[in-house]
C-alpha cells in the first residue's frame, strides 16, 4: 500500500510545479541530502546489503522530519532496525506532503 500512496502523493506534488520536478528517486533523495539528510554511516556495502543485524535503539523520539520526510528512528523488523537518518528499515522515512510542498517551493 505504501507504494501506490508514495507515487500519487508525488504525482499531486509533481502537478502543483508543472511537470517538472522530474523523476521521483533523484528529487527526493536530493531534497532530502539538501536538508540535511545523510546516507553516511547507514552500513551498506557496495551492493547494499551488510547481511549483519542492527540492534534496536531505546526509544525517546519516534520520528524525525528531515527535508520532507518523517524519519522513523525506532522499530525493527529482525534483520535491521531503525535508526536516525536512512536506513534499510524505514529508508530515508514515510512522506510529509506538506512539508515536501514547503521544501520544493510551492
């Protein structure tokens, strides 16, 4: 369910500037490094994947927003936890439309 809700809420977003913020990956990876984001640190190797589990961080935040997305930094799903920044969990978090609005310009 969270892919076809990702894509229209991008394609809403994409609309309100004409067509031409282009292709959804490129604009919102860099929205979200311009912001502050970091794929530093996430523990990939070159084919993205450590095969090494994470362990869990104690809870006091439970999202982060960084550049238009809420990041996710507690819960895990086994193999990997979530954790400030991107990760293999939650990737760089679910989307804040209005906030994605604010960042583009609108």
């Amino acid at each position: 369910m969270a892919a076809p809700l990702s894509v229209a809420v991008y394609s809403r977003l994409d609309d309100a500037f004409h067509d031409k913020l282009g292709a959804a990956g490129p604009a919102l990876y860099a929205n979200y490094a311009q912001a502050g984001g970091t794929f530093a640190g996430d523990g990939l190797d070159s084919y993205g994947y450590t095969g090494q589990t994470q362990s869990v961080p104690t809870p006091p935040a439970i999202t982060n927003m960084i550049g238009g997305m809420n990041d996710v930094v507690y819960g895990a799903n086994g193999a990997y936890a979530a954790t400030p920044g991107f990760d293999m969990e939650t990737g760089m978090g679910s989307l804040d439309i209005n906030q994605l609005f604010i960042n583009f310009g609108v």
